[in-house]
C-alpha cells in the first residue's frame, strides 16, 4: 500500500489512509489501539517494532510483537479479564512493558501504567486506588509485592524478549474487543499523593490525538527511529514515542536510563532520528555540544556562531536546512548526527535553546498539552516554527482563552476529541474541571495569535500579583537561566517581608550545578554563591522591574523532582 504517512510531502491528511479500513478492520470514527496496531501490522509487518541493547541488539518486527500480545490477552482472558476490568503495569521501559501494556488492550480491559519510580507506599496507594485485578511488574519488586499479597494475581516482566508466562501458540479465545469510546487507560497525574487523580483516556482519546498531532504536520516515516527515554507511565511519553510510531509503522528503541553517556552510545547504535525529551536533557545535550565547541578555541567558536546564525536564517526564511552539512562533524561527536526531528515537552523550554538547536540543522519541535488531553493539543509546525511559541493547536481541537486580560493573557481552555472522558471515580472534580459548554479548563495561561498559535505564560496557581497589580509568571523568570550551566535547579515564587506585609516580592531558590568546575582551586559556597548572585543580576537586567528577584536562596540539597525532572513546587 502506499504510505501516507506524512501530510508535508504528499499534501493529505496523515490518517487519511484509514479510509481504506474504515468498516473492515474497524467500524468507528477512529480505530481502536488494537486494531490501530493490527492495521499498522498489515502494512509493515516485517519492520522492527520494539528494540533494546542488552548490549547486543534485541529486536521484534510487528508480526512477532502481535504473536506476543495476543498471547498476553488470551492469557489474561483465561483468568476471567473481562471489558471494564483494569490491570495495572509498572516497570522501566522495555519491550516487556510494551507487550503487557498492548496485551490488556487487547484483552478489552483498562491499562494503568504506574510510575515505577515512586515510593512503593505512593505506588499501592495508586494500585488500590484503581481497583487492578492483575500487576504485571518488574523482577527487582517482584519480591515486594508477592510478600505484600495483592488482590488480585502477580506477574513478572521478566527481561530477555521471550521469557512470557502466557502461551505463544495457545487456541483462539472470544474476546469481547473494545470499542472506540471505551476507556482505555487511567492515568494517575504526578502531586495528587493526597488524593489520587486518575485520568480516564478512551481509545479514541488516544487514538485521534496521535493522528491528529501529525496534522500539525509532524511527519511520522515507516523508516522513522524513536528513542524510548522518558517513562511510559506519563502521557507524554506514551503518546509521542509508543503510541506515534506505531500508527505508522515507526521503531522503538527502549533506552536504559537518563545518563548522557549511556544515551549517546544508544542514540548511535540505534541511528536514532527522532528524539524526545523534557527541556532538562536538550539543555544538557546543548550544552554538551556547546562546550565541545568552545574547547576549539576562540576563533573556531566564533566562526560557528556566525555559521549557525546563518544556517538559523536561511531555515526561518527560506525553509532550506544547509545546519545539517554546516555542522555535521560538530553532530557527529555529539552522536547526534542521526537525529531527523527533536520534540521537546513537560513543560517550558528556553526559546534561545529552541532557536540554537534549529540553527546546528536539527528540526527541533516544541509541543504543549496535558495528561487530560491525550496529551498532545499543540505543536510547532517545521516549516513554519515559532520560536517564543508552544505551537500551533492540532487539527481538531477547539481551543480559546477564557477571560483574557489587556495582554490577551488568560486560561487555555479546550475542546476535542482528545479531551478526557473524566476522573476516574471522581464525578465532582470531573465537573469542575469543565466550562458550563463544556471546555476543559487546563490551569494554564496564554494566548493565542492571529494563526493559533499558543504562547504560555505560566500556570495560574503559580502566578505572583506584586504591590501594583502586575501579574508575575514565575515559569517566564525560570526560562532566563535555561542555558547558565552554574544552575542545575531553579525555582522562582513569591514571598513576603514582615508579618504584617501585603506585598508579594520575588525570589528564587537555586541549587548550583554540581558538576560545573567553579574554580581552578579549592570550592567553597562564598565562591558559589557570588557567582550565582551575579547570574541573578544578569538576567535582572533583561526584566521588567516588577519581575525582577529580590532575593536569591542557595540550596545545599536538590529539590525533589517528578519523574519528567519537573520541580515539585508543591513540597517546599
């Protein structure tokens, strides 16, 4: 069949293809994720699907990962999973997680992924709360959760592709298949310990986000790599780098951990072209690479800065790319020579980062959304980017900014197919998250200009009224000091002095980067702490007065951190 899989080269929709299946393979609007899969297999069968290197490469094209699956889904069917029933799957990435995670879907039951880095209290907590009937979970918690004793039955991914409990050639069973508007996943949102917020995503949700985000476009290729870093449990993830490339016949490689040589080495084995990543690791990278430069010497470093402002010129003007022979020998030692397209989520990203990126010739792509909304509502278009900008709202997606100020600043609100279904056994907070006509109110503020494009402002619980009124968006602030290597950690918030004082004031806590060489001699915090004083002046200098900080905490101890290196504001 002819690939349709991209609306910048051939003109279409992306999912436009689908017609061919619609009322074969699947009877609704959007197919399911089952039968998305079993279409994507009927097309690219023999492409490798799921990969890992342990050391060696370790790979299942989309016939052998389907033989799999369907054997987890008969084997859950055996031990009476039925539609409505929800298992429950935690554990690092890996092509395990990937054909549990596929296999309760095709079972009829409701995934819920679970953060395999909280603490094992905070993760029953999340398991009972979602009513699992079955855990499938890593071996090294294996142990913890069979002493525990949980409701329902225990499983092992166990590594090593082929190491399955169920039969890989047991008989057919009846499974009742779900259907588009049946729920299939709950996702629990990070900072909702107290309480726990369960989101519930339908097939459809996910389904017509992940096609309608390549609509923007975002081009998605049979022959397309994707790196599998951040954990699936978060939307993010799950939806840009397992459910995108496995609507269009895509690979995933599971990368190992977060450490920059571990995923330089993998990035290069896997000739990688799509990468994904939180604004913490395309700092880091850029920073990298900027270092290696810099060590050239003076002159060479020079002669790239122009050649990059260059390269960034002809690609915002013209829509050539002359970064990727400009600078690939500075890509190739980075291992980054590979990468087709970067896309950057979970939160703000610096535009001087964006901008540096675009410039050394990698298409480098910002999006914007939530867990609630599949999560993908906005996204950069390559052709036509917007630096300060989180991107231009999916086709399908209505979104407005309710109660806009003088700068057009208000909340984002949104309405879709993407939009949740509701909280998962919470019809109060459902209803509140909602307009009275039914918009999804997201907690953040922006504004949109005059081709829908959205530029963020921060998130409204977060935002600081200063002494004249001024509103004050503390992610703005933060989004100065993203390229500063002195600064591993940032956070600006408000503070008052004085008992009696009305006043919101700004500061910001800082935790200095620990592995950034501050001096040729001995440490110690007085050094420190004059240079970040002097980084906070600095950026002082390019705000408004009314933003400016008024008093600079340094920290001794990180702060903690969510697992997609986002601060949680709410524990300090």
């Amino acid at each position: 069949m002819q690939q349709l899989g991209n609306a910048g080269c051939t003109g279409t929709r992306p999912w436009e293809f689908l017609d061919e299946y619609r009322g074969k393979a699947f009877q609704g609007e959007w197919p399911t994720l089952p039968e998305m899969y079993r279409i994507s297999v009927s097309r690219f069968g023999q492409r490798p699907c799921f990969t890992v290197y342990e050391p060696g490469r370790i790979s299942l094209n989309y016939e052998e990962s389907l033989k799999r699956i369907e054997a987890a889904a008969r084997w859950l069917h055996e031990r009476g999973i039925r539609k409505d029933d929800t298992i429950a799957v935690t554990g690092k990435n890996s092509p395990e997680w990937a054909i549990a995670y596929l296999g309760i879907l095709f079972a009829g039951a409701t995934v819920v992924p679970i953060d395999y880095q909280l603490k094992n209290s905070e993760a029953d907590l999340l398991i009972k709360t979602s009513k699992a009937k079955i855990l499938f979970v890593d071996e090294e918690k294996y142990a913890y959760y069979a002493e525990l004793g949980l409701p329902g039955e225990l499983v092992s991914l166990k590594k090593g592709i082929g190491t399955y409990v169920y039969d890989l050639d047991g008989p057919p069973a009846e499974i009742e298949q779900p259907r588009e508007d049946d729920l299939a996943a709950v996702l629990f949102t990070s900072g909702t310990m107290g309480k726990p917020k369960g989101v519930m995503l339908t097939h459809k949700n996910l389904v017509s986000d992940c096609y309608l985000a390549q609509g923007t476009p975002f081009n998605v290729y049979p022959t397309d790599v994707f790196y599998v870093l951040l954990p699936l449990h978060h939307a993010y993830a799950m939806q840009a780098t397992f459910i995108e490339p496995l609507s269009q016949g895509g690979e995933a490689v599971f990368g190992k951990k977060m450490v920059t040589q571990v995923m330089l080495k993998e990035l290069k084995l896997g000739k990688i072209n799509v990468l994904l990543g939180v604004p913490m690791l395309f700092n880091k990278l850029l920073a990298g690479i900027l270092r290696g430069v810099r060590a050239k010497g003076v002159f060479v470093y020079g002669i790239i800065t122009v050649l990059m402002g260059i390269s960034g010129f002809i690609k915002k003007i013209f829509k050539v790319n002359p970064g990727k022979k400009f600078f690939h020998a500075v890509l190739e030692q980075a291992s980054l020579s590979t990468l087709r397209v970067c896309i950057c989520g979970g939160g703000p990203l610096a535009s001087s980062v964006f901008r540096k990126y675009n410039q050394l010739g990698i298409d480098f792509v910002q999006g914007y959304g939530l867990t609630e909304t599949s999560p993908i509502i906005n996204l950069n278009p390559v052709e036509h980017y917007k630096e300060t900008s989180v991107g231009k709202v999916v086709p399908g997606a209505d979104m407005k900014i309710l109660n806009p100020d003088k700068r057009g600043i208000g909340e984002v609100i949104i309405k879709g197919p993407m939009v949740m279904k509701g909280y998962f056994e919470m019809p109060e907070e459902t209803a509140a998250s909602f307009t009275e006509e039914g918009y999804l109110k997201t907690g953040d503020l922006g504004y949109l200009d005059d081709e829908n494009y959205l530029y963020l402002t921060g998130r409204a619980k977060n935002m600081i009224v200063t002494e004249g009124g001024k509103n004050v968006y503390p992610e703005e602030i933060e989004n100065e000091f993203q390229l500063f290597e002195e600064i591993d950690q940032i956070l600006v918030r408000s503070f008052t002095e004085g008992k009696k004082a009305r006043a919101e004031l700004i500061e910001a806590l800082v935790y200095p980067n620990p592995d950034f060489k501050w001096a040729e001699g001995p440490v110690d915090k007085e050094i420190i702490k004059t240079r970040i004083n002097a980084i906070i002046g600095e950026v002082n200098q390019r705000l408004l007065p009314y933003q400016r900080i008024a008093r600079t905490v340094v920290l001794d101890e990180p702060m903690e951190m969510t697992t997609t290196k986002k601060i949680k504001r709410d524990t300090l």
